[in-house]
C-alpha cells in the first residue's frame, strides 16, 4: 500500500514537472518563433539623436532576419562613417559606449535606445528586429 501511494505520488510530480518544462521560455527577447517571421519584414527607420537640435534619421532600412539593434546600428554607422565604440559587460551584454563624437559619461549623458517610443530594458544585441520598428538612439542623462 505504501509502495502505491509513493508511485502515485512520483507520477504526480513527473507530471507537474513536465507541464512546467513546456511553459518554461528561455531569456532571449523579441525572438521570433519560426511560425511567426515574415519573409518580407517592414523596413525600419533609425534616428541618432546626439543632442535636442542634432539627429540623423535614417528611413527604410530593410531589416535582415535575425538581426538586432546592435547589428543595426553597427552596419549604419559604418555606413556614415561614424566613430564608434562598444563595450561587453559580460551578462549584461554589449553596450554602446560612443557614436562619432559622443562618448558615454561626457556631461553625464549615455547613449540609451527606445524601440517605437518605448525605452528598452534589454541590450541591444539581445532585442532581435521585427520589422516595421523606429529604432531611436538618444544621448541623454540616464534616469536609472
């Protein structure tokens, strides 16, 4: 009797734990699942803003699959022939650390991304591109 009710007790766990294991999603960001790329994605537009009167725009980029917005930015930089710096901070991922003359801790400003007007707690090399997005660098004051 005792050996039923341990049986019955394990079953329940092997259960539960796979049910939890098939919930369980891993930490990339903004991945898309393989059902979900669209083979022609939107273009995206990217803006530079190293002060309130100084931006580049740069409209209808067409995104690549599987890109992010560290790859992004990367490739349009170069093409403008932009001075640029990144650094790794291991877990934290890249970050950017300077865009042409712009370099983080100058006048207590960083340069921080918004993805569609909303700032992104992910970085950049993590936040995979949809398609369609307004990618916005800004060198700001951070408020963190």
């Amino acid at each position: 009797m005792k050996a039923l009710k341990f049986l019955f007790v394990a079953l329940i766990f092997f259960v539960a734990g796979f049910f939890v294991g098939q919930g369980y999603q891993g930490t990339i960001f903004n991945q898309p699942q393989d059902s979900q790329v669209n083979l022609q994605p939107e273009n995206v537009t990217l803006v530079i803003q190293f002060s309130e009167t100084e931006a580049i725009e740069i409209q209808n980029i067409e995104p690549i699959i599987g890109q992010t917005v560290l790859d992004l930015l990367t490739t349009q930089v170069q093409k403008n022939e932009l001075a640029f710096e990144t650094k790794d901070y291991g877990d934290l991922g890249m970050l950017v650390n300077k865009i042409g003359d712009k370099e983080n801790s100058q006048e207590n400003k960083y340069w921080q991304y918004w993805v569609d007007g909303e700032q992104v707690m992910v970085g950049a090399d993590n936040y995979f591109l949809q398609g369609g997005e307004r990618i916005e660098w800004r060198f700001q004051e951070s408020e963190f």
